[in-house]
C-alpha cells in the first residue's frame, strides 16, 4: 500500500501509531500476569493512594463509573485487591492485598523490559528529552478540559 505522506508530519498522527506499537507490546509483556497496561496503571495508583474509593480511581483513570467499578472487580477476582469499609456507607475503600507488591515488582519489572525494547532505538539523551517533551504536552490538555468544563 502506498505510504500517505500527508500524515507523516502530524503530531496527532505520529503519537498514536507509536502509542499502538508501544502499548501493544506492552501487553504482551504482561500477559504472563494476566494483567492489561491499563488494570496495572489502576493497581498503581491504588498502591499510591491506599485507601482511596472508586469513584477517586475512575477520576484519576480518566474514566466513567462503570468502568471503575469493571476494573476494580476485576483486580478484586484476582486477589489483588480487596475493598474494606470506605468512608462513609456508599463507599469502599480500596487496598492492595498481603503479597501483592511483591507481584507489582514483577509486572513492573515485565513492563520495563518491554520499554527498553521499544526505546532501544533511541540514545539515552533522546530518550531522556522524548520523556520531557511528552510531559509538557499533558499539562495543557489537562488545562484546556478544566477550562471548557467551566465554561
């Protein structure tokens, strides 16, 4: 097929194919845990936030209700995490169960490999500024829905 040039020089464009790429070998890295880029990223935030409800884990995951509640049942059914009295009775408060960062280790370490196979064209240095360059795009996305949701 022919190459389509007009799109070479979006950044849009560019982002997402490397995205593909990346989060596709990424799940195969993890799928020896049977766990998804995503699941490990809500275990993640969960572990930095003991304690934290469900509707705060779908906040910070950028997701809707349901969609929490989906993965948290999910990490639930394979004793990863286990939900204690929340704050109110409504509420759940999600922690990590006895062992489970020992296994987080391995997942990261799993997800780590799969990094550097996809970086290992990239010098340090490159690495390094792609890193720093993609955190200054977040911010002003984030900073752009604030605004449009007050608006």
């Amino acid at each position: 097929m022919k190459q389509v040039t007009d799109l070479d020089g979006l950044l849009g464009y560019q982002l997402q194919r490397s995205h593909m790429l990346v989060v596709d070998d990424a799940r195969e890295a993890l799928k020896i845990h049977d766990i998804t880029p995503a699941k490990l990223t809500a275990l993640l935030l969960i572990r930095a936030s003991p304690g934290c409800d469900q509707t705060a884990l779908g906040r910070a995951l950028e997701t809707n209700r349901s969609s929490a509640m989906k993965l948290v049942n999910f990490l639930v059914d394979r004793g990863l995490v286990e939900r204690r009295p929340g704050r109110d009775l409504r509420t759940n408060a999600l922690h990590l169960l006895p062992g489970v960062e020992d296994r987080i280790q391995e997942m990261l370490k799993a997800l780590s490999e799969s990094d550097a196979r996809m970086s290992e064209r990239l010098t340090s240095e490159e690495r390094a500024r792609l890193l720093s360059l993609l955190r200054k795009l977040g911010p002003a996305k984030n900073k752009r829905l604030k605004r449009r949701a007050n608006e």
